[in-house]
C-alpha cells in the first residue's frame, strides 16, 4: 500500500532513459519530463517533486525543489550532486549494473593494446603487411594486471582477468589479506603500496570513485614508475589520475599507452560536438584509445538500473528501506 494519498511525483530530464522508464512505470507513479531540470523552465516540474532522478543536482535546483524526498542518481557516480544544497530530509542513491559492461570494455581495450589492433589496422590500410608480422606477439596469460579499487567493477575485473590466466593484484583501503583469498587475487595490497603495484604491472585498471582522496591518485612519481611497456585504462573518472602527467607520460612514452573513457572536460548544457576532453592534446597520440564515456553504456547497464529506479520509487511510495542509499534520509 502507498504511503502517499496521491501518486509519487518523479521528475526526470527527456530522454530515451526517460521514455523507457515511463513505458513501464505503474499508477503509483506521476512521471514528470522536461528538456532540462537546471533552468527557470523547470521550476514548475520541480515545485512539487518527491523524486528527481538526474546525474545532477544543483543548489538551484534544490531552492526550487521544497518537497524533495529523493534524489536518485543515473549512475554510480555522485560527483555533480551537490549533497552540500540537500536537507537532511532528503535521501540520495545511485545505480550500478553497470560491471559487466565496463568490464568487456577494459578486457576488449587491453587486448586491442597488448596486439597493437589499432597501428596494425592503420599498417595494413596503407599496404604495410611487414611491421607486425616480424616479431610474435604477446599474450594476456601469465601478464600482471593492477586494479586500484576492488568495488563490483573491480572485482568484476579480476574475475574475468583471472579466467584469462592473469596474475591480478588488487588495491583497496582494506587491504586484508583475507579477503585476497575471497576475491579471488593473487596479492591485495593498500594504497601507501601503490608505487610498488604499478611498477610490477603489466597493465593498470583505475575503477576507484572520485573522492578527496582519490583526486591525483596517479601522478608523476606513480606513472614514472610505471614499466615502459606498462598500458592504463581509466575507467573511473578523469581526475584520479593527474591530466598533465598523464599526457607527458604517454607523448614521452614513459608508459607504452592507454585507453581512456573518462575526462577532464565535458559538454556543458546543450553543447554535444567540439568540446575538447582534455586542455591537453591526446588525441594526436597513437598510442591512446579515446572513448566518451560509454565504457558502461550497453543494454545490460540501462536494463538493471531501470530496475533499480523502479525499485527506489516502489519503495518510497511504500514507505520501505531504499536500495543503493549514499545518503540517507533523517527527520
């Protein structure tokens, strides 16, 4: 039974997100679509919101917002809300769903490095049969493979890495080496040992969320330490590992390369083509792979978090315990 007299007023930006959650939303909930949720257009949707489902919240929209009860975040990261803007009165939760996608993509970019896919595909367009077939190339099995933050991405990683024959050594706050054993690792080691766990590895995974502590992470000393045919896939967010140092690493080739799906600078409000993602210019190196931000994009990830928001709006219209709660609600 619902807890409310009337139906759950959820407002949500348009989009095919949206429309697919509305196909299947039942009478318990008023879904609520406007072009956007951060301009004067979408005081009147907000007014009287319970739930706002965004990847974003702002103060302004907050002071338009007085009913709030939820703010259900699109994906894992909460970075872009603003808890400062939030009453205690108001929970925030997040979705995942999203591991077996990133994961395929980490595997499907490390495999296109470790072969050189890409060069040997320009090679061959211009005629060149010779520049790869001189030399064996190297395998995964028997590699070492470094995943800083063992959450279910990571720990999704080392699954299928391990299945690849590789040697996986996580990095975690709690580097108990219990759950080494539990997980499924080789070695799980502490962040202080992160300059010894990157200088050993053949690649690295970064899937840690962007935090105080977090921001920097990788830097000059850590790339530097690096081995020189040592990749980095970063499919966490752009400013765990320094801009700057990781642009010098790569034009120098300190390390041998990267694949990169998180950024430094994204599209604003309306704006879709010629945002540069970084200050820096990685897309004139051939040893990176660029991608938007679409490493947990599939039909997987957008199926289980449509679950997800309708079990969070099932739940607060019933009054029950929400699902992914990063911060929680108190009177």
């Amino acid at each position: 039974m619902s807890a409310f007299s009337r139906p759950l007023r959820v407002v949500m930006r348009e989009g095919n997100l949206a429309q697919q959650l509305e196909a299947t939303i039942g009478d318990e909930i008023d879904l609520r679509l406007g072009a956007s949720l951060d301009d004067d257009a979408a005081a009147p949707l907000l007014a009287d919101a319970d739930v706002v489902i965004s990847s974003e919240f702002t103060r302004e929209m907050a002071d338009k917002a007085p009913n709030l009860k939820l703010v259900q975040c699109t994906g894992t990261g909460v970075n872009w809300i603003d808890m400062s803007a939030l009453p205690p009165s108001v929970a925030v939760c997040n979705a995942d769903g999203h591991e077996v996608g990133v994961t395929e993509y980490v595997i499907m970019t490390m495999i296109a490095l470790n072969r050189d896919l890409l060069d040997m595909d320009r090679r061959l367009r211009n005629g060149d049969w010779l520049a790869h077939r001189s030399e064996p190339q190297r395998e995964l099995r028997g590699r070492t493979l470094a995943i800083l933050g063992m959450g279910l991405i990571g720990r999704e990683i080392a699954r299928v890495a391990s299945v690849f024959g590789m040697r996986v050594t996580g990095v975690s706050r709690r580097p108990d080496p219990a759950r080494a054993s539990v997980l499924g690792l080789d070695a799980l080691a502490g962040i202080d040992d992160l300059p010894s766990v990157v200088s050993n590895a053949d690649f690295v995974i970064v899937a840690v969320p962007l935090n105080d502590e977090t921001v920097g992470l990788l830097g000059v000393d850590e790339l530097n330490a690096m081995k020189p045919t040592g990749y980095i896939i970063n499919i966490a967010r752009g400013p765990v590992i320094d801009e700057a140092a990781l642009y010098e690493a790569l034009n120098t080739r300190t390390i041998a390369g990267a694949a990169i799906d998180v950024w430094y600078q994204y599209p604003g409000e309306g704006e879709q083509d010629g945002v540069a993602p970084s200050q820096y210019p990685f897309h004139e190196l051939d040893n990176v792979i660029m991608t938007p931000h679409v490493a947990g994009l599939t039909e997987g990830t957008i199926r289980k978090r449509l679950e997800q928001y309708r079990e969070n709006l099932r739940r607060l219209a019933r009054a029950e315990p929400l699902i992914n709660v990063v911060k929680p609600a108190s009177n």
